[in-house]
C-alpha cells in the first residue's frame, strides 16, 4: 500500500534488478548472482554470504529515490537531497489543478512514442507555443485555434514551472476551414482537435481549474515544466508529453492523453477517437521531422542567437529558467 521507487540496479555488481517494464512481482532477484530484494527493496538473500567479508543486509539494499506524487503523477527526484518540496516544485499550479488531475477518474485514451534525432529540449519548445501552427500545419491543424489571445505567462521566480497559457479556438479567424471529416468528428464524440465538440458527456468534478476567465471559446490551458513536461488540458482530456534525453542529439518522447469520456462504446465514439488520433500523428510527424532538420543545422553552429516573440515566451522561459538552477548549483560547488 505505500508508493516506493528505486535504482535498478543490483548493489552486487550494478545488474538491473527487474527486466520487465511493467507487471507484478512480491520482491526482485538479480539475474547474475541471484541476490535478492523485497518490494521495500530491503536485501534479503545473498547466495554463499559467508564468502562475503564486508556484505551487510542492512546497509545493501536497493538505491531509493525521493519521490512524491502530485495530481495523480507520480513524480521523481534523482538528486541526494531534494531542493525543495514537489508542492513547492508545482507552484503556481492550483491545488484545484492537482485535484481536477487526481481525484476523478480518467481513462488512457492514447499513449505515442517514439525517438526522434534532436535535443531533447526541441519537443519542448515545439509543443509550448502555437506560433508555428498555420506555418507548419495548414491541414492537420492551423486555424483551428486562435493566438489572438494566447499570450504566455511566465514564472520567473518559481521553482520548476516556466509558464501558461490558454488558447482559443477561432470560427471567424480560421486560416483553413475545417474539413468535413473535421466537422463530423466533433459532432460525433467529445473530442475535437479543429473544431470544438458539443459532445462532450462527462463534465470535470473542478471546472475551476481549468479555463480561468471562463471564455466559451476555450480550448486549452497549457502550463509547461521542468525538466521536461508538457501539460495540455482540455475540458474532458489531458495531454502530458515527455522529452527523455539519449544524447545530445537524439531524445525519446511520449505522449499520453488521458480522458474523462469512457473507452469508445459505439461506432461513431470509436469513428472519433480514431480520427483524433490519426490527426495527431499527422501533427507530431510534422513537428518531429521539421525538429530533425533543425538539430542538423544547429551543429554547424553557423546562427548563435534567436528571436522570439510573444507567442514564444515559453521556449525562451525553459532556457532562463535551466540557467538558473545551473547557476544555483555551481554557486554550491556542485
């Protein structure tokens, strides 16, 4: 019944503990010696420990990680002592975001992954501004939602939140008007990428978490994180992304969407989750590539500066807010 993380790795000889992503086990056995740990990740065999001088049970167990949960995530901290609280780390995150995450229960709706070859800082900076959307999807998305009022919001002086901002679908603004399959989409399910749903069934237990200034043209509030998270919040959906560095070139994302709305019970919910999906395979495709193409000239190092505008604060607020807590380390000495 309690939440525990740990290093897997065998304090033996450094071998991974558990090979399987996920599943059920009542304790871990190292495949290379067969040292043993229970699931509070205490060391309770080790084959001929009488050939061991200075093995002790007590002081061998698995590495644990300082972890906390937020919202319903589970959150963890590799560092050996915490710099502050996840409470403290999510600020000015409500409460009543944590709540609207954690206490209703939601369905895992999609979950994409894949590696792309770029930095892994690029996915973030791609999916924390909508600046790029008529540009680079004319037909999977743009004009779908307005920028007219998406103006970020950043968070200087917070530990590990960069920024906001809500954004607007746009009727009379649209630079390509929806599709036909686009309109049917939303008219057959609750959600709708393009076009706003008026299907939507299932309603939040903390509408005050969400859409602020209570605009009925709202379409998403996207708040954006440290080290490496991505929030976009719907009225029934939530999509979190993740960038997970390989190399300086070369990252893993993932991308989850869990929703309030039930597996698909019918033809015309299951018409819509279908095409929702593919949409947005088509959006992250083009994201991705165009990514690729960026990391491959910034090696070159041929253009030193960028510029950003209002829409792109976010981008620029993940690289002021990593110096400062680069800065802040090495005025420790770390």
């Amino acid at each position: 019944g309690v939440l525990r993380a740990f290093y897997n790795m065998c304090s033996h000889r450094g071998n991974q503990v558990a090979v399987d992503e996920k599943g059920c086990t009542k304790g871990f056995k190292c495949l290379f010696h067969g040292w043993t740990y229970d699931t509070e990740g205490q060391l309770s065999s080790v084959p001929a420990l009488e050939k061991f001088s200075t093995v002790d049970k007590a002081e061998n167990g698995l590495k644990p990680i300082h972890m906390d949960v937020w919202g319903g995530f589970v959150h963890l901290c590799l560092a050996d002592e915490p710099p502050c609280s996840l409470a403290e780390f999510m600020q000015p995150m409500t409460e009543r975001l944590g709540q609207h995450f954690g206490d209703q229960p939601w369905y895992l709706d999609t979950h994409l992954f894949c590696d792309v070859d770029c930095n892994w800082k690029l996915p973030y900076d791609a999916v924390s501004e909508f600046y790029h959307f008529n540009a680079l999807h004319p037909k999977s998305i743009g004009g779908g939602m307005s920028l007219k009022d998406a103006i970020p919001t950043i968070y200087p002086n917070k530990a590990g939140v960069v920024g906001h901002f809500d954004a607007y679908y746009s009727p009379t603004e649209v630079f390509l008007d929806p599709t036909p399959i686009q309109h049917m989409t939303a008219e057959l399910g609750a959600s709708g990428v393009h076009t706003k749903s008026d299907n939507i069934e299932v309603k939040t237990r903390y509408p005050d978490a969400i859409n602020l200034e209570d605009k009925p043209d709202w379409a998403v509030d996207m708040y954006v994180t440290l080290p490496h998270v991505a929030y976009l919040i719907q009225e029934q959906s939530v999509a979190v992304q993740r960038s997970w560095p390989i190399a300086v070139d070369r990252c893993h994302v993932e991308l989850e969407i869990w929703t309030l709305t039930p597996p698909p019970r019918n033809f015309s919910e299951q018409f819509n989750s279908s095409s929702v999906k593919s949409r947005l395979v088509d959006i992250l495709v083009e994201d991705f590539s165009t990514l690729e193409r960026i990391q491959a000239n910034l090696v070159h190092g041929a253009v030193r500066s960028f510029h950003f505008n209002s829409d792109e604060w976010l981008v620029k607020g993940l690289q002021d807010l990593i110096q400062v807590w680069i800065d802040r380390e090495k005025a420790k000495g770390g």
